[in-house]
C-alpha cells in the first residue's frame, strides 16, 4: 500500500505535494508567469526618445525590450521566447501582436507557458521637442571671437555633454551678429555652464545678467543672458 499523499485535484498518489497539489497540478493552477494583456508605451517621434537611437531600432527590438519589463514570473533564467505575429500601423500607432513563450523546470517537471499580448507603441512630441519646436528659451549667450568655427564646435561638444543631464540643454536658434553669434538656449543652467566653461579652458571674460520677461502661475519669470567673450 502506497504511503504517499493524494493531490486534491487529481487524485493522484504522490510522496511531495505543493500546496495540496502534485507537481503537475500546481504547475499548471499556480500563476507562475504574469504579463499584461495590453503593454502601452510612447516614442518621440523627433527625438526618438527613449530610444533615442529609434529611427535605426527595429520594432521588434522595441517590443522585445517593453515585454521583458512587464514579463513577470518566479523561475531563475527560464527560457524566455518573445515572437511578434502582427504589425498594424492605425495613424500615429503601431499595435504589436506578440505571442510569449516562458520554459523551466519547476519541481522537477519542465514547466511551459505561452501567453498573448498586444504593445502599443504611439508617438508623440517629447516636452523637449515641444519646447524646442515652440521655440521655447530661458537663456542668450552671447558669443563674440574672431574663430567662430572652433568655437561653435566647443560649443555643440559641451552642450552634448550637458544633454545627458539637462534634457533642456538645446539650442532654439542661432544667429550670427557683428563679431560673433548669439545663441537662444533652452536652459539657463546650460547657458551658465558654458560660461564656466569658457572662463576656465580659454579664460574668456564672462557677463551675466538677468531680465524680468513676465509671469506665470504667479511667478516672476526671468531670462539670463550671459556674454562670452574670447
């Protein structure tokens, strides 16, 4: 006569249960593996942001990298297959049909699992790119040298710099001036970090100043304009 204890829910005879139920059973009721029906998630159609290499991304490496955020499950390195069966392209959105296939050993059983989902990828302007296309800016700096090019260049490597940090750190509008350019920025910080910058690689002589341009939600608004002068 077997020793062993009966699964609940198939009756079958086994020495280790999981919860009442046999390794087969708990593995097939247990809710191992979770993913949302619908993965919602938005580019800038700009910048691409936050992929911000987009324009040379496939979908499918979108979709794969959204799935893998939202996939949930409780195995250690399971086998994890993400394949995309439809692409439907409706205005500014791209619907991925995509069909998941999850492999491990659980108990000792090998576990599989296949779930549907839908990623939803619309794109959109970023508020960077709304601001810039608005021709959005809280600072001028004021550029006066007799070697512009190499200046600008230092100018645009900073900046690049400074974008990792400061999404605002974009230039609105240049315009060349007697003795050099003016540049609108989208940051007052970025625009005293240039100056910093100048002042201590090429001790440029450095003026700041600030203007009242307005108000909103009940707040002074100011403007920086900062001459840099090489």
């Amino acid at each position: 006569m077997s020793s062993g204890r009966f699964c609940y829910l198939c009756g079958s005879v086994t020495e280790d249960l999981f919860e009442g139920l046999c390794s087969l059973c708990f593995n097939k009721e247990s809710e191992l593996v979770t993913l949302p029906s619908k993965i919602q998630t938005s580019i800038c159609s700009r910048c691409g942001d936050p992929y911000s290499d987009f324009k040379e991304h496939f979908i499918d490496e979108i979709v794969n990298n959204e799935v893998s955020k939202s996939l949930k499950h409780n195995f250690e390195n399971p086998n994890i297959k993400i394949r995309v069966l439809e692409k439907n392209q409706k205005g500014r959105t791209l619907n991925a049909e995509v069909e998941v296939t999850l492999k491990s050993m659980v108990n000792d059983q090998e576990y599989s699992r296949t779930i549907n989902t839908v990623v939803e990828i619309r794109e959109i302007l970023c508020e960077r790119c709304s601001k810039k296309a608005g021709g959005y800016y809280e600072a001028i700096v004021q550029v006066r040298t007799e070697s512009l090019d190499p200046v600008l260049k230092e100018i645009n490597e900073v900046l690049s710099r400074l974008l990792e940090k400061d999404k605002n750190a974009f230039i609105t509008e240049l315009s060349e001036e007697k003795g050099g350019i003016n540049i609108k920025l989208g940051s007052s910080k970025a625009a005293s970090a240039l100056g910093s910058y100048f002042k201590s690689q090429h001790n440029a002589q450095i003026k700041e100043s600030v203007s009242l341009v307005g108000r909103k939600e009940g707040k002074n608004v100011y403007r920086k304009t900062i001459l840099i002068r090489l």
